[in-house]
C-alpha cells in the first residue's frame, strides 16, 4: 500500500512536469555562421547570439534554438584539434541557454563543403573527405555529450550537389558512427539532400531511411520556403513568386507523408516570409497550422544579432517585435493530440520500480527497455543530464548534487528519485 500511495504522488509531478517536457517551438540564431573569411576574426567577421537575445525569444516562448557554426571555425585545421576559443563560445552559449531552460540543436552550416585556400571543397573530393567530417564530429560529440540541454546534433545544414563525389547518405551514415562511439544519448539531426529540401524530399532522401543508428534516436529535418524558387531568397513580391495560401502545406507534405509512412521523427529546420506584405503572414500561419496538426516542430528563420534589414528577420527592432511574431506566437502551444507528457499519456502507475531510491552513483530501473534514452529534470523541470538503459540500469550518477529528481523517457514518465 506504501508503494501505492507514493506512485501516485508521482503521477501529481508528472502533471506539473508536462509543460517542460513538450518539443517547443524556435527560431535559428545565427550569426557564428557568418562572413566569407574563414576562419575569420570574432566580432569582426562573426559573432555568437547574445544573453539580450535569448531573454526576448525566451519571453516569447520560442524556447528551441538552433545555432548555426561553421567547420572552419572550430576545426580550423582537417583532422586537427578542435578550437578552444571557438569551443569555449558553443559552450557559452549552451549555459547561456540552459540558464534559461532553453534548448539548442548545434548546427554545422557547411553544405558539405570546407574552405581551403580560398575554395569550397566538397565532402568526397579529393581534398575533402568522409573521414574529415566523421573526425570533426567524433571529436565535437566527445566534447559536447555531457551538455544536459543540447536538443540534438545538426550534422551538417543543407547538402546539395554532391555526386559523383560522394552520396549523402554515405557521409551521414559516417558521421553518425563517429558520434556513437563516443555518445549514445544525444539525438542526431539529420537534414536531407538538395538543400534539405520538404518538397523534393522523396526524390533526393528517401533513402535516408535506411540509416542505421545503434542508439535509434534520428530526427530528420528539412527546410520550407515559399518563394518560386524556394531559395529563401524572396527576390521578388507575392503574387510574382508565385505564392497562395496553401503553398506551405503542398511543399511540406511529402516530408510529412514520408515520416508518417516509415513512422519516422522530423522536424522542420528553416522556414521563413517577408514582414513586408501580410500575405506572407497567411502562408505562415497556414503552414505552422498543418505542422501542429501533424506533431512536428520547427525553427524559424531568423533571429540573430547582424541581420539589420534583412526581410526575414525576427529581431525585434527598438522594442518592437516583427510582424511574424505574432504569428508564431500563435502556435507556441502543444497540439494536445500529440505523443507528450500530459495526463492522456501516463501509463499504469505500478508499471515501473526504481531501486535504490535514494540513490549514490545508480539506478536500476525494471519495466522499460534496454537502450531507451532517460532523461533526468530537476525538481522545477530544468534538464540535467540524459542516459541509456543498459543492462536495466542508469549509471554515472555520481556527478548529481544532492536533491531531487524526475526520470522520463520521450513520453513516458518513470520515477521521482532522491539523492
């Protein structure tokens, strides 16, 4: 009865735990991409998001970042260690952001190419190999995977043009097998070819489905633009792009009928409109409406500290938020349908048993699967760390302060333990 008694005080926390644990909403910060120079002067050629910065879209509930960096910058030399200075200011940022409870998906913005001598070379040439982007990201997920608040990896922003050098999936499929033999927890972003293009989906990344991840945690992302071109680039006004209400919606559908069919993850990496005719405005909105509907999260591009006129931008200016603002403060809310922790989703109470509890440096856990990725909140909700199950056991536990703390899985909560 004792045991009883004490499962349903934790179906209580896992009520107020919910609007923690919901996939948010976000925008792209960029700026650590910018500037032809690589790899360039800080604050001459590129900066990093600001603190200012992330209290306004934390204001605004846009609680998802997505920070794009450049390969050069933190590997300046192929193969080479990884840049303390630039390292240091992912780190920062990532404080910076979990201070907040905001979560960040580290964007690598090549296209699969690296600077050398003042030319792109492509992933597959022979300047430019797999095994060069493999080391980068072997090495970054070294030095990355104990972040408690990184959403996931972006492996690399936009591929495109690569054969007959090499194949998108070859180079993803490296990758993430560098980044597991050194973290099993953290989930791998995995755009598609043809610049991550929704609409050309099933024509350039199909195949992507066949990726094998040995800790079965992929999200694929792919990117929506309403201009005639779907460049981003909006060269020209509405009615002459080409655009209707309803563009979005057709663009995105053959990314969302893919992850529905092969129930698969995605997530919608870049999306952006002009502020400049409130056209635009309907388009959005219609398309951040279908994405709800069908669970899948996004990050609008852009904010970022250099932008100034830029006709994308949601920097606020002199206080005053941007047009598109209100419309993606219109769907920051959690479709009440999909998989998250709520109330509709909590499983049997006496489902699972967690010993010891309190606990030193383990917990052993019975009732969930082997392999399945935990993540471990505070009292308030904030993340603090994530594990694997292995052998029906949370292990390294060590490092947590004395206190309280929440274990859930993707949608299911676990146990309150006490250390």
């Amino acid at each position: 009865m004792k045991k009883r008694n004490h499962n349903l005080i934790l179906v209580f926390l896992l009520i107020s735990l919910g609007t923690y644990a919901q996939t948010p909403f976000g925008v792209n910060l960029a700026g650590a991409e910018f500037g032809s120079n690589m790899p360039g002067t800080f604050n001459s050629d590129y900066t990093y998001p600001t603190a200012n910065e992330l209290d306004y879209y934390q204001s605004k509930n846009l609680n998802l970042i997505r920070l794009p960096f450049r390969w050069e910058r933190i590997q300046p030399i192929l193969n080479g260690s990884l840049d303390s200075n630039e390292l240091m200011r992912i780190k920062n940022f990532l404080q910076l952001a979990n201070n907040r409870n905001m979560e960040v998906i580290i964007d690598l913005h090549n296209y699969c190419r690296y600077k050398i001598n003042g030319t792109y070379e492509i992933i597959g040439s022979n300047n430019l190999s797999i095994a060069n982007i493999t080391d980068l990201w072997t090495k970054l997920s070294l030095e990355l995977k104990n972040e408690p608040n990184i959403w996931g990896y972006g492996i690399m922003n936009e591929p495109h043009d690569l054969l007959p050098n090499a194949s998108w999936f070859d180079i993803a499929q490296s990758i993430i097998n560098g980044i597991r033999t050194n973290d099993q927890n953290t989930t791998i972003v995995v755009g598609g070819d043809s610049w991550s293009s929704a609409a050309r989906w099933l024509t350039y990344s199909d195949n992507l489905k066949n990726l094998v991840d040995s800790s079965n945690n992929i999200i694929y992302e792919a990117h929506v633009y309403f201009d005639d071109d779907a460049s981003g680039l909006y060269n020209d006004n509405y009615h002459n792009e080409g655009a209707y209400p309803n563009i979005g919606i057709d663009r995105v559908t053959p990314f969302v009928n893919w992850l529905n069919t092969n129930n698969l993850k995605g997530f919608i990496g870049e999306y952006g409109v002009p502020s400049d005719d409130s056209l635009w405005l309907v388009v959005l909105d219609n398309f951040l409406n279908h994405l709800k509907q069908n669970c899948i999260n996004g990050t609008y591009w852009a904010g970022g500290p250099w932008w100034g006129n830029y006709i994308l931008s949601i920097e606020p200016n002199n206080n005053v938020d941007k047009p598109q603002m209100s419309i993606l403060q219109n769907h920051i809310t959690t479709n009440s349908n999909c998989s998250t922790l709520n109330v509709s989703s909590i499983r049997s109470p006496l489902e699972f048993y967690t010993y010891p509890n309190p606990f030193i440096d383990f917990i052993h856990i019975d009732g969930i699967n082997n392999g399945e990725i935990l993540y471990i909140y505070d009292i308030s909700g904030r993340l603090i760390t994530k594990r694997v199950l292995k052998n029906s056991r949370v292990e390294n536990l060590g490092e947590l302060k004395s206190g309280v703390y929440l274990i859930k899985s993707v949608n299911k909560f676990i146990a309150r333990i006490i250390k």
